[in-house]
C-alpha cells in the first residue's frame, strides 16, 4: 500500500504527510502479481478517480499505449472509455477518470448482460476501430 499512498499524494499534489485522513478512503478492488487497482476518493479540487500500478513496465506501457489510443478515437453513441487522467512514469501508475455503470443502479442486475441496453455492434465497431488504430 506503500507505493499507492505515493501515486495519491503525487496525483493530488500533496505532501504524503498532509493526506493521511484520505488514505483509509482508497480503495483497493484488485491485486495480481503484476499490479495493483483501485479507486482514490476525491481530494480537494480533484475528482475521484480509478488508478492501476504496475510492479513491470511492459504491462504499465500497453495499458498507456492503450489508453492514449483509446482518447484519439472517434466518439462512438453509447461507448466510452476513460479518460487519462495521468501518467506517473516512476512509479509505473496510470489514472484514469473513475467511470460507472450507467444502465442500472441495481448491484445485482450489474452481474447479468441481458439486462443492460447495450448496443453491442457499437461496441464492436469501437473495438475494431481501436484495435486498427
């Protein structure tokens, strides 16, 4: 946790001494070998966001490849990808603006596709298009 307290202060422009009340607020949604994620609450002027640090550099440099790739792409209806937010080369961490479901608020109808109206050729073209790019 050592090393995200670290992306936060540096991402909110803090002193690591002078956040200590937010740091109980991260939150933690996955941990492999490879990386760590999750989300940071807001801070000040900055919005919530969703972050990743990587422990190797080839998956920290797809993940910014992809990204900035992502953010080039024309808008397509009802697809979004997140925004970068920033890049923190040093410590192998991205940010991204924290985004959510937005076709339902039920938690439980989040676990189930059939619910959710997506357009799914929308979808494909955006990844097509990605994947080209």
């Amino acid at each position: 946790m050592s090393v995200v307290h670290e992306v936060a202060a540096d991402f909110w422009r803090e002193d690591r001494k002078r956040i200590l009340a937010d740091l109980p607020l991260i939150e933690v949604v996955k941990r492999t070998p490879g990386r760590i994620a999750g989300y940071l609450p807001m801070h000040g002027e900055f919005p919530p966001a969703f972050f990743k640090v990587y422990f190797f550099n080839r998956g920290f440099q797809n993940e910014v490849e992809g990204l900035r790739t992502a953010g080039t792409l024309s808008p397509i209806p009802n697809v979004t990808a997140p925004k970068l937010l920033r890049v923190i080369p040093e410590k192998n961490a991205i940010i991204v603006e924290k985004l959510c479901w937005r076709d339902s608020e039920s938690e439980w109808e989040r676990f189930f596709v059939k619910p959710f109206k997506i357009d799914w050729r929308c979808v494909g073209s955006w990844l097509r298009s990605f994947h080209d790019s």
